[in-house]
C-alpha cells in the first residue's frame, strides 16, 4: 500500500498540471483597465465618415444634366447619425416641396415593409427610401424648368462633415447647397453639437454660464458692428440696421481662438456677403462661457496668468 503512494500522488500531480495547463490565461488586471480605458476614450470620440447615398438617377450624358448628391454621416455614435439624416431630411423638405407628403410617406412605408421581408434595413437603406420621393421631385422639376430653357441646370448637394471629433463638445456640420433655377442659388451651413456623456445635443443656452446671455449677445453686438465696418457694408450701425437688424445666432460651434456664430443667408446681410460668422474670441468670454468648454490652453494661460499675478 505504502510503495503505491508515490505512484498516486505522481498521478494527481500530473492531472493538476494538465487541467491548469488547459485553463485560458487570465490577463493582468493592468492590461485589463488600459483596455477598458481605451474603450471609454473611444466612446467620447466621434469617428466616422462620409457615405453617399445611392439615389437611383437616370443616366444622363447631356452637359446639363441635373446634379443631385446627397452624403449621410456613417459614425460610431448612431444617435448623432440619426440626428444628421433627419437634418438632411428637413433640408429636402424646405427645399423641395411635396406636393402630397403623406401619399409620399405611405409609398416609402410600403417599399419598406417590403424590404424588411427580405432582410434587416440599415440606417443607409431607410434614408435612401425616404429620400425616394425628393428625388422624383427634384427630376420633375428638372424637366419643367428644361421646357422654360435648356440652358438651365438644377443642382443640389448636401454633405456633412466632423469639425470637432473629441472634447467637451463634438460638432458636425451639415453643408448645403442648390441652384433650382432664378438669378442665383443657395446655401447653408449647420452646425450640430453634441456632448458624447448624456448622449444629447447641446444648444448655445446650455454652454453659457446662468443668466450672462445678455452679456454674451452685447459681445455679439460689437463683433457685430465691427463686422459690418470691415465688410465695408456702411459706415452707419444704426442706418444699416433698418434694413439688417442685429440677432443672437443658433448656430454655433467653438472654434480653436474663440465662440463662432454662424449665420444664414440673409439673416444679418445681403446675398452678397454670404454665410456670416462672427468670432468671439475666449479672453473676452471668462465668466459668459461656462469653464468646462474653454480649450485647455486657454485654461492654462489663464492659469499661469493668474500666478504671475500672485507672484507680484
């Protein structure tokens, strides 16, 4: 009994090595909080690109052959993609009128239900069917405005781009542009911004400081003005003003020396100026923009100016 005790314990000795042997190997705990780091930084970053949506056009080798080029933003936060394609919709809408807009919803639902039999619709296939209807439109209108001349030719492109693809805020902007026939054609620039943590978009209110609007609108104002001498519209705030009265613009994004206000056709000027922006540069804007969306070094100048202030 005693001479088979060796043997044995050789024997479970052997099995334990095998059985630990075939264990997966666990990783360090450090590897493991880099990784999970790593997929945390990833989250609060907007990465993507462009996509360009297949339209189904006619083919056409005319040298005024309508020009219609629609692109979606194809990203790892879906709720930012699905805000940029309602955008693009909304633009269609304003741009190109339907004449029967629930007829057209009914139509598209219909080719849906159809396709979802056959198999699961992506967010790229859902926008493409929704934009089925604008582009019947837009091909539609082509061919009126070619029965007025045939030297006319329609155009409309929508594209969106990351500007800001990390920090506090993210921003896309959503550029657009068309010429549907008339003496000129438009364009627009929208930006959207977003904070990637609560997963929402962020309006200017939010990003000012409570109840420093006015002042922040009185720093717009004198942009404004300086604007409008520079651009060499008039020499005359007040004269000017009859005709293009100073607002607080929506847009926005926050651009590397400072606060930039986006404006539309017409909003603050003449066709001929354009798409306005005005800057706000930070050193004017402590204590009107919250500190958390200030660039970290504008923090660390204020910071080093604060303790030479000290010093002294």
């Amino acid at each position: 009994m005693s001479k088979n005790k060796p043997k044995l314990f050789m024997s479970i000795l052997a099995v334990s090595i095998g059985i630990s042997a075939c264990q997966p190997k666990q990783k360090p705990v450090e590897d493991v909080s880099v990784e999970i780091q790593k997929e945390q930084e990833q989250t609060l970053k907007l990465i993507g690109d462009r996509e360009k949506l297949n339209l189904n056009l006619p083919k056409c080798e005319d040298k005024n052959c309508p020009e219609l080029s629609i692109e979606r933003l194809n990203s790892n936060q879906y709720f930012v993609d699905e805000i940029i394609d309602q955008q693009i919709l909304q633009i269609l809408k304003e741009t190109l009128s339907l004449e029967d807009e629930e007829a057209s919803t009914i139509q598209t639902d219909k080719i849906a239900s159809e396709v979802n039999k056959e198999s699961i619709e992506t967010a790229k296939q859902k926008l493409e069917r929704q934009l089925i209807p604008f582009t019947e439109n837009f091909l539609e209108l082509d061919q009126e405005i070619k029965a007025l001349s045939a030297n006319h030719k329609i155009s409309l492109m929508i594209k969106p781009k990351i500007l800001n693809s990390e920090g506090p805020l993210v921003t896309v902007v959503l550029n657009s542009s068309n010429y549907l026939g008339g003496a000129h054609g438009s364009s627009s620039q929208q930006y959207f911004n977003f904070d990637l943590e609560t997963k929402k978009q962020v309006p200017l209110r939010s990003i000012i400081e409570k109840n420093e609007l006015p002042a922040l609108k009185e720093k717009a104002y004198e942009a404004f003005k300086t604007w409008v001498i520079e651009s060499e519209l008039s020499s005359d705030i007040k004269e000017y003003e009859q005709v293009w009265k100073f607002k607080l613009a929506n847009q926005y994004y926050l651009g590397t020396q400072g606060l930039i206000l986006q404006y539309g056709e017409y909003e603050i000027g003449p066709y001929v100026v354009g798409l306005p922006r005005l800057t706000i540069p930070y050193d004017q804007l402590h204590g009107i923009l919250k500190e958390q969306y200030f660039p970290k070094e504008v923090k660390l100048e204020q910071a080093t100016s604060e303790v030479q202030q000290v010093k002294k």
